[in-house]
C-alpha cells in the first residue's frame, strides 16, 4: 500500500477526517446550509429521528439521515431535519406538505378556523424538531 493511500485512511479515522468527508458527501448530495460546522454539531448530537422519534443508530433503517428539499437548490438552506433512513425514503415532509396542499382548500372549507387553530397548536405542541 502507497504512503498516500496510507495517510488517507488513517486522516479518515480521525474526527476532523470523518467530518470533511460527511459534509463534502452533504456538499455533493444538493445540501446546502449556512453554516456546515453547525449543521454537523447537530447531526452528531441528534439521537432520534425528528419525525418518528425512534431511536437513532447504525442499523439501516434508523442510521441517521440529512433530509432536505430538492426543490430548493438556490443557494438557500435546504435541510428540513435529521431523520430516520425509514422516514427520509418516504420522503415524509414532502408528503406532509403535498397532503396539505392538496387538501387545504377542501379543509379550509368544511373545518372551522377555530378548529383549525386548536391542530396547529396540537401538532406544534408535538414539539417535531425542524432545522
């Protein structure tokens, strides 16, 4: 094995090593945040899904994952939260907000402001973390 070769894999056994790498593969996916450093405090520090709320660890489908939205790829921040590899295939944000704006209208229409108000806060009180 080359010196180089060796050096690689030993930089990417080190914190700072693992680091570069996680984020340049953020970098590389289409996720973009103001502050990467940041962003990466809190993938490390997040311990269950924002979603589900399982908990987090390296098994496949609750190893951690950067969700972000595809559609915004403008320079501006893009990551809806950390979850779940289950919940980030599923795409759950998205099929929220697609949800939503299917039906808005319809429940606009035949639900009560004041009922509507009293699910907002219900879900808000849920305290589902979003970046």
């Amino acid at each position: 094995m080359s010196n180089k070769l060796q050096y690689q894999q030993k930089y990417r056994s080190t914190y700072k090593g693992r680091k570069v790498k996680r984020i340049s593969d953020w970098k590389r996916a289409g996720i973009v945040f103001h502050d990467y450093d940041l962003l990466y405090d809190i993938f490390m520090d997040t311990k269950e899904c924002n979603f589900c709320k399982c908990e987090l660890d390296t098994e496949f489908k609750t190893r951690k994952c950067c969700d972000h939205d595809h559609k915004i790829n403008d320079g501006i921040d893009n990551v809806r939260g950390i979850l779940c590899h289950s919940c980030n295939i599923r795409d759950v944000y998205s099929t929220i907000e697609l949800y939503l704006s299917i039906h808005s209208r319809t429940i606009q229409e035949q639900v009560p402001e004041k009922v509507l108000e009293e699910l907002l806060h219900s879900v808000q009180d849920r305290d589902v973390d979003v970046l």
